[in-house]
C-alpha cells in the first residue's frame, strides 16, 4: 500500500471535523502513516480532514495575492492574514491601498488532488468500513477533488484531468507523467460529473457528531449550479474580451459554443432546483416586520451561522485561535472600526466603496427596483465626483443634513448589515467617519484634525473628535498614505459583514473562529434566476419569485421584474464581501471594461459650521490610492491565469504569458 503521510498540523488547519478531533486530542503525533490511519475508522476520517483542509475555499484565510489557507505557526510572529476579492473590484479597498487587477495567487492543487486521489484508491482495501460507509466516504472525496477542479477551472480554463496517483519511476522517461492539458470544455465537463456522481452518494445530512462542517449532496449541487454558471457564462461572452494563442486554437482556453452554454445553464438550473425543492433549506426569516428586524436577520446570518442554520448549505470552521496553533482568522481585529478595536495593532482595513453603497436600493418600492445613489446634492448632481477632496469647493450645493446618519436612513436593509455607516451605532459607539470641516468663514480643512468654534459656541473637530496621543476617538480619514498606521477608513464606510457584534473577540492574529459560510440558499435562488434569464430555460416567473424572496426578505414590499440587470444589481447587494462580485466580472467578461484606468469612488463627510446650527455635507471623491496611480486597470489576458511550470511540466501556455 502506497504510504501517505499526514502532518497534523495539516490537519487541523482550517476544518475541525467533529468526529475526528477527539481522535486528534488523543493521538498527539508529529506524523502518521496512511496504513495506520486506515484501520480506524476514525483515522479514515482524518485523513479526510486532511482534504477538507485542503480545499481552495476563498474564505477569511484566502489571499488572492498569495495563497489559500495561511494561518500562524508556533515562532512566527506575524503572516500576512487572509485578504479576499473584494479588494479586486468596485466593492471596497484595503485601507492602507489596493487596486483592481488579478487574482494571482497561482493555485495549482494538484498535491491536494493527488491525495484525494490516494485515498480513493486506498478505501477498497479498508475492513473496518462496510460497504455503505465506503461509498459514502468515495463520494464525500470526488466533491473535494471537484472543488479543486473547479477552483482551477475558473483560473486556467483546462487543466490536466488526473484520476489516479501518479508515481515517478526511476530509469525511465516518466512519459505517463506529463499529462497534458484537457480542453475547457471538457474540464469544466469533469467537474459538473464529478458533483453530480458525488451528490449521488453524499448523504442528506450529517448527526451532530459526523457534523456541521462536511459537506451533504446540497452542497455538491450547490456547487454544481455555480460551476455551470460560471462555464454556461464564459461560453456566452467569451467574445467579449476574444484571445489568441496556441492555448485557444487547442480549445484549452476558450472554445466552447452557444450551444455549450445552454447545456451549462440548463445544469445549473437542473441542480439549483434540486437544492430549493429537496433539500429543506430555506432564507433565514424571510418576511421581518420592519426594516430594522430585516437589517438585524441579515446581520445574524454571517455573525451567527449556526444559528441560521436553515438558510447555510456549507461552511468551513476554524479551531480555537487562541491555542498554539492559532489556526483562527483575523477578521474580528483586522475590520473592526478604531473606536471598538479588540487590541491589535492593525484594525479598519475594509473601506466599502461608495459605489457599492450606491447600487442599494432604497424604499421607495415602485416596483423598478432601481438602484438609488445617496442624495449629496440639491441640484442632485450625483456625477460630480471630485479628485482630491481637499480642493472641493464649497460653494457648491451640497445638501445640509442634520446628522452624519441621517442621509442612509431610507437605505436598503441589507446595507445597513452589510457595511458600518457614518454615525451608525457598532458595540454600543456611535462609528464617527468624518474627512473635514467648513469654518465660519468658508475656509476648509479636509484629511487632518483640527478644532474650529461653531456659531453655537461649541468646539468642533474636522475628523470629529480630538484625538491627542493617538486615541481612537473616530474611525475615518486619519493617516491616509500611510500602509503601517493606515487603520482608519478612506471611503466613509466599513465592513461590517462577519464580524461579531454581541462577542469580545481577541485582539490577535488568527484568534477568531467565527464559521464562514460558503454556500447559501440566496446564491442558488440567484443562480437559478441568471441562468433562466440569460437562456430562457426553467421559469422566468420562478426566477422572478425567488429574487423578489431575498428583497422581501430585506423589508421591501413591491415585486420587480426577473431582467438581467436587477438580478446581478441583487447579486452585489446580497452577496457583498462573500467573494462572489470578483468571479461575476470575470466569468461575464465585464473586468476589462469596468476597470480602464477606473477610480473607485468615496464619501466624505464633513461638519459645515456656517449655519448657526452646524450641519454635515458629503463629498462624492476618488479613492486615495486610485486617484495617486491614476486609476486602476485589468487586462483581458487575466481572464486567465499563466499556467505554472511550463518548462519542465511541458503544458500549453495561456495567451500573452
């Protein structure tokens, strides 16, 4: 038998699966063979925590600049957290600077395959297993091996297929190992098979014990249905950003025809339909009696995913990070605002665009479903985005509101839960994100910190409190430029979307373990409605029944129409920072037009204290570090990623690399 070895720091890192810890705490061992792993039912087990751990998930730990799964080790003092996608588009920055471009973190998962692959071939010969719970478990890996394929799938196009493990043999040519690279078509082919055999044999649910974190057949179609979104779309807009090079006249990038992507969205369809009919799942509370009890649902859903249990299909779990291993996540310290920072050194580092905010909805409810820009202007005005906020000229006409809060106040639910608002109330502080001031004699004061009298005779701060020695009185606009101390907003707005309110969270690296939800009811009714649009198959009127659902669910009253345009304006309000708005653009083929020398756009508030009573103006402006590197860009080339290793693996090369 071909041995495996297992590091158990491998193992634990990003998935604690009930049923194997326990045989994790009792077998404190460095190493393990696969041969003594496999006569246990539990080491079986733990050798599937090992692919669990394995698995391409873009969650908390993903940076899309390095790599998946980075937790801290014992004696290393600081990694680089976990930064998503969101930065890559018109969602939010990095406080301390990001830009639109590629994800390029290369994951190229084929030592993850090659050990799923190993078990696969190894479960026949185990005895202690019948023959139900083989099949089971036989299942459970063709969906991880999957989720791999998929994950280079949507970054290569094809990629070698390799279903069993492949071994080096000395003193000959190896030929059996450079297997070469499948078509596009035919990876993303494998993939939809392998979920849909998997889903055959993955059970329902899992008990407590075997639970929460492995994966169901709900899971497998989930999944499912958002590879074949992702395929059935990059067959119908490949033309939209066309390449030319060996890798596209192999088929190997590109290649596939209409006719390809209505077979693709008819799978998602197919699959997506599985899930809401079968499964049992559904939205969390989905008809709240206000919009506050509609802001506070949404919230709970990514605060607490065990408690929304009905709407989660799969999630991935951290193990205690305050243990030597800290194999948590940073979120919690990382976006929290200045003013509720749990400790750390680094916090505030989630801008929110202004134009995510703007695509919100607000209650009007007339039945467009339009999206609603925040009303900065008397003259409404709202295309006057200005460069450098410290030359805006005030005698424009700015609309004077009464609070910092007061502009967002008829502003979709969902915004409310999704993102930290100026003046909004976060751990019981009122979040104070103000860029400057107007003095009573017009003169200006934008991106430092400095008092002024008020015609009332009260003192004001220009970034709305003093803040001597370095305390954290606000949470907006101080140090811009400065990567190191950067922990403030530069937009006017930041995350609030999985992090824990009612908890105190560590103020350390990797110390939280709140689950991240990976796959949810909303996306697949989101899934259903895109491909039932963009092809014409399924329902049109059940497309429309479940995008009215997740608006509903928001506090909204009206029904709109199912078109293409309110369905993806409901995928970026719904799905914000969970990784899905990078993956749009990019399986769409709408990158490379939204992003030629874009600037993302920002709020900035400031205090007016011409008015007897001071009142607050907002300034539509361009992103800091947008505006200083003049814009930010994406190639169509990064529709695909360069494969790796060409010279010695001898693959075919994606176009321009």
């Amino acid at each position: 038998m071909k041995k495996l070895i297992i590091y158990t720091g491998m193992i634990i890192a990003g998935l604690a699966l009930a049923s194997c810890k326990k045989y994790l705490e009792v077998q404190p061992l460095d190493r393990v063979p696969a041969e003594q792993l496999l006569t246990d039912p539990n080491g079986v087990k733990t050798l599937l925590a090992n692919l669990y751990s394995k698995m391409p998930v873009e969650d908390y730990k993903y940076n899309p600049g390095l790599s998946f799964n980075y937790h801290r080790t014992p004696g290393n003092n600081y990694i680089e957290p976990g930064f998503g996608t969101a930065y890559l588009t018109d969602e939010a920055s990095l406080s301390a600077g990001s830009g639109i471009g590629p994800v390029n973190e290369s994951y190229w998962g084929f030592d993850g395959i090659r050990q799923t692959n190993q078990l696969l071939e190894q479960l026949p010969v185990v005895t202690t297993l019948t023959a139900a719970q083989k099949a089971a478990l036989v299942a459970e890996c063709r969906f991880i091996r999957a989720y791999m394929y998929f994950t280079m799938a949507r970054r290569y196009g094809g990629v070698p297929i390799i279903e069993k493990s492949l071994e080096y043999k000395p003193g000959t040519d190896n030929a059996d190992l450079f297997v070469p690279r499948s078509t596009e078509k035919q990876t993303w082919d494998y993939v939809l098979n392998e979920l849909e055999e998997a889903s055959k044999g993955m059970p329902a649910s899992f008990s407590a014990v075997d639970g929460p974190y492995r994966a169901t057949k709900w899971a497998a179609l989930a999944l499912k249905s958002r590879a074949a979104l992702h395929a059935a779309s990059v067959a119908k807009f490949w033309n939209k950003a066309p390449l030319t090079g060996d890798a596209v006249t192999q088929k190997m990038a590109g290649g596939m025809t209409s006719a390809d992507a209505d077979n693709y969205y008819q799978l998602c369809i197919t699959a997506a339909e599985a899930v809401i009919n079968n499964s049992g799942k559904a939205l969390y509370r989905p008809m709240p009696a206000n919009r506050t009890e509609a802001a506070k649902n949404f919230q709970d859903i990514f605060q607490n995913p065990t408690a929304a249990d009905i709407e989660v299909i799969f999630k991935k779990g951290y193990i205690d990070g305050t243990t030597t291993l800290l194999q948590g996540h940073s979120t919690d310290m990382y976006f929290n605002p200045s003013q509720t920072n749990p400790g750390g050194l680094f916090y505030g580092r989630s801008s929110p665009s202004l134009d995510l905010v703007d695509v919100y909805e607000d209650y009007t409810d007339n039945g467009q479903g339009r999206s609603v820009k925040l009303s900065t202007r008397s003259d409404n005005n709202e295309n006057d985005v200005i460069a450098d906020p410290t030359k805006v000229d005030v005698t424009k006409p700015f609309k004077q509101y009464n609070t910092l809060a007061e502009i967002f106040a008829n502003k979709d639910a969902r915004l409310h839960a999704t993102i930290i608002l100026p003046g909004s109330t976060w751990k019981g502080v009122q979040i104070i994100m103000q860029g400057g001031m107007i003095r009573q004699d017009g003169s200006k004061l934008v991106y430092s910190n400095a008092s002024a009298l008020g015609k009332d005779g009260k003192t004001y701060w220009s970034l709305g409190a003093s803040s001597p020695n370095g305390a954290t009185g606000f949470s907006g606009f101080f140090n811009i430029g400065s990567s190191s101390n950067q922990n403030y907003s530069i937009s006017g707005f930041l995350q609030k979307k999985f992090l824990q309110e009612g908890v105190t969270v560590p103020g350390t690296y990797f110390g939280s373990t709140l689950d991240f939800i990976d796959m949810r009811m909303a996306e697949v009714f989101l899934n259903y409605a895109e491909a039932a649009i963009e092809s014409g198959k399924g329902s049109s009127a059940l497309a429309a029944t479940y995008l009215n659902a997740l608006r509903k669910r928001a506090g909204h009253t009206d029904n709109i129409p199912a078109t293409i345009n309110n369905i993806l304006k409901e995928r970026q309000v719904e799905m914000a920072f969970e990784g899905r708005r990078y993956w749009d653009l990019i399986r769409r083929r709408d990158a490379h037009t939204m992003f030629t020398s874009a600037k993302r756009t920002i709020l900035v508030p400031m205090i007016d204290l011409r008015p007897a009573v001071p009142k607050y103006i907002f300034v539509r402006a361009n992103n800091f570090y947008d505006e200083t590197s003049g814009g930010r860009n994406f190639q169509p080339r990064d529709y695909y990623r360069p494969i790796p290793g060409v010279a010695t693996n001898k693959l075919v090369q994606n176009p321009q690399f």
